[in-house]
C-alpha cells in the first residue's frame, strides 16, 4: 500500500513539475532568461611573435598568452619541423614548465594554465621554412619561421632628379628620399641610412663636407604592408664641389641609401647623378666710411671694405659705382673714388667707373680646411670744391669666376 501511495506521489510531482515548466514557456515564448547548457570556462590562445626568422644556431622563441585551463599541445606542422628543430623549454613567465614530448616531437601539457606569457624555445639546426601548431583546448594557432628576407631600397632620389642649387652661405638642406621595401613587414625595417657624394670619390667616402656627406638615421615616414617612405636629409656646405662646370665637370652628385632589417640583413641602392651647380657669391662690407674731408681736399689713411668669398668657386669680381649725392649742394662724380688692393695714397688708385670692370681679387675656392676665403680691399675719395653736406652713393660687386 505504501508503494501505490509512493507512485501516485511521484506522478503527482512529475504532473506539477510539466505543468510549471509548461506555465513557464507560455508566458515566456521568447525564452528570455533561460539557458540551453552550462557555459564552460573560457578559453583563448594568442600568439605574440608568429612570425620569426631565427637562423641556423639560433633560438627560435615563440611567446603566447593563454587564458583558462585546458591541455596545451604544440605540433611540428611538417616533417622539415620535426627534423630541423630540437626543443629546449617551456616557461610560464620566468617558471619552468615540464612538458610531456610525444612521438613526432609533439609537445603535450596536461591542464596548461598561465596567468603571465608563456615561451617556447625550439633551438634551429638548419635554416627554411617551419611551423608549429599550437592547440589549447578548443583554440588553435599557428607559429611560423621561415629563411629572412633581404630588404632592399626600392627607390632614391636626390634633391627631386633636379640640379642642387646652393643657396648660400652657411649650408643648404638637400634630401634623398625614396621608399625601403622588406617582404617580412614593414616593421622588420630597423633603419635606414644615407650619402651623398660627389660621384668622383664614390659611395664609399669619408665625410668631408666639400664632397661627401653622411645622414645615419634617415626619418622613416608612411608604411604600407611591406614599404617605408624615408628621408634622408644633408646640410651642405656654401663651398662644396661643384659639377656643372670647373674640375670636376665630368662628374656629378649621387645619392646612396641603405636599409637594414631586424636580423642585420641590409640592400643598398644609388641615384641617378644630378648637378651640382657653382654658387657665385660674395659677401662685402655694407659701407665704406671715408669721414670728414673738406671740398677741394682727398680723403687720407685707410678706408677698407672686407670681401669674402661665400661660393664654391675661386672668384673675382666686376666692379662699377655712380655718383654719390650730397644733402647741401654738389655730387662726387664716380670717377673721384679710387681702389686698390694695398694701401695707397689719393692718385695713386685705379678710378672707379659706372661700367662695371673686372678686378683680380684672386680670392680661392673656401673649402673644409680653409672655409674663410677674405681679401681686403682699399679705397679714397676726392671731394670737389663747392660740395657740401652728407654724401653718399652705392657702389657694386658683382662675384664672377676667376680669370
């Protein structure tokens, strides 16, 4: 009798339980709320470094992150894998881990968990293509080394394929730029270095700022998936050596760049030549002082005016004058002021003339050993009776090169 009541209990619950399971998918048709399965942990793997181009008697490092427990299984992708590769360690972080190596060099850990960065550690024994199969749980990624490829410069330019213009005195900001290609990543570009020479002393010169000049750290700008725009950028000096005409007018300016990976692997590559043009240019006192002289008299003792040779050529000039107006009355005719390369006295100069006449100031090409190329030149004045105020005129130097 106590087992019939137990049945009818049983089936009364069993009733009651439909009945409320029932209720509650009628007024819930949407199954808000309710759960299908229990949710297992959550597990993830990440490769930090998949790709690497350890060589021959390298390390081959593999760093990855884990999260949750799981068996962790590392698998030589092909039969190169498995010959080419001894395995060294495994590590969580800085613990060591000790894995089970099954047949085919397959890398088993029961229940991995890591809560820092886990390595591996294959050493390399012959340098091509390998891969490793990492699987955690459910989760799977791949590890790959492979021979590194060489860089190399894709393209340089110098100066845009134009003719150098120096502008003048101190230097002038020349640039080569050009693009660096590596087929392992724009990122495996660690740096990228540059010249410019004249083409005379070639790719392989000392820095001398009269002809070679050297930028050790070219300024990396855009990317794209295997490239890096660069620019490498120069200072060049007033006097360095020109090319279009004078000593080395069979020669001309190149550019030479050089990129460099992360495994030290390096391309090179050089510019078409461009001119590098003569600078003429002077650079003179702004003013000769002749003091106080009295109408009807000459000036006396030294009046000088400092000439400088700020081009990259040995230079002379032309030289001319006009007359030199006076504030109260009068002009001083041009022809009343005289020069001379030493000192003299009024008379003995050489007149000066409205058309502009050569003169042999003799003044070298500057260059690194001797930049300050100066001569000093001197002059007088007559002033004619009946002249009376402030006078003053302008007189010209035109650099040209030496005769």
């Amino acid at each position: 009798m106590a087992k019939k009541h137990l049945k009818i209990l049983l089936f009364l619950f069993t009733i009651c339980l439909v009945g409320a399971v029932g209720f509650y998918f009628f007024n819930n048709p949407k199954g808000e709320g309710v759960q299908a399965s229990i949710d297992s942990e959550e597990q993830s793997l990440v490769i930090l470094n998949p790709n690497s181009h350890p060589q021959a008697g390298d390390n081959w490092a593999i760093s990855f992150e884990t999260k949750g427990t799981a068996d962790l299984t590392i698998t030589p992708a092909d039969l190169a894998s498995i010959d080419d590769l001894d395995f060294v360690s495994l590590k969580c972080s800085d613990e060591e881990r000790t894995p089970q190596i099954l047949e085919g060099d397959v890398i088993f850990y029961p229940n991995w968990s890591c809560e820092g960065t886990g390595k591996i550690i294959h050493l390399v024994n012959v340098v091509r293509k390998h891969a490793l199969k990492f699987q955690f749980g459910n989760q799977i990624a791949y590890a790959y080394n492979s021979p590194n490829s060489t860089p190399t410069v894709s393209s340089v330019t110098l100066n845009g394929g134009n003719a150098i213009t120096l502008s003048g005195y101190p230097t002038t900001s020349i640039s080569a730029t050009g693009t660096a290609t590596d087929t392992d990543g724009w990122a495996d570009i660690s740096s990228i270095t540059g010249k410019i020479y004249r083409s005379g002393v070639g790719s392989d010169c000392a820095t001398d700022t009269d002809n070679c000049y050297e930028d050790t750290s070219c300024t990396l700008t855009s990317t794209t998936t295997d490239s890096r725009d660069y620019s490498c950028d120069f200072d060049v000096q007033f006097y360095a050596e020109p090319t279009d005409e004078g000593t080395y007018a069979a020669q001309n300016w190149a550019a030479w760049v050089k990129v460099v990976d992360s495994q030290n692997a390096s391309g090179t590559a050089t510019s078409t030549g461009v001119e590098l043009n003569t600078l003429k240019a002077l650079n003179v006192s702004d003013t000769i002082s002749y003091g106080s002289v009295n109408a009807g008299a000459t000036s006396t003792g030294d009046h000088i005016a400092t000439i400088t040779n700020t081009g990259n050529t040995a230079m002379d000039v032309k030289i001319s004058g006009e007359d030199m107006n006076c504030t109260t009355h009068g002009s001083i005719p041009v022809g009343n002021q005289e020069y001379s390369l030493i000192s003299f006295n009024y008379g003995n100069g050489t007149d000066l003339t409205g058309t502009p006449t050569d003169w042999n100031l003799d003044l070298p090409k500057p260059d690194s050993d001797n930049p300050t190329i100066t001569n000093t030149t001197y002059w007088q004045v007559g002033v004619p009776t009946g002249t009376e105020g402030t006078c003053s005129g302008t007189n010209t130097l035109e650099a040209r090169s030496a005769l």
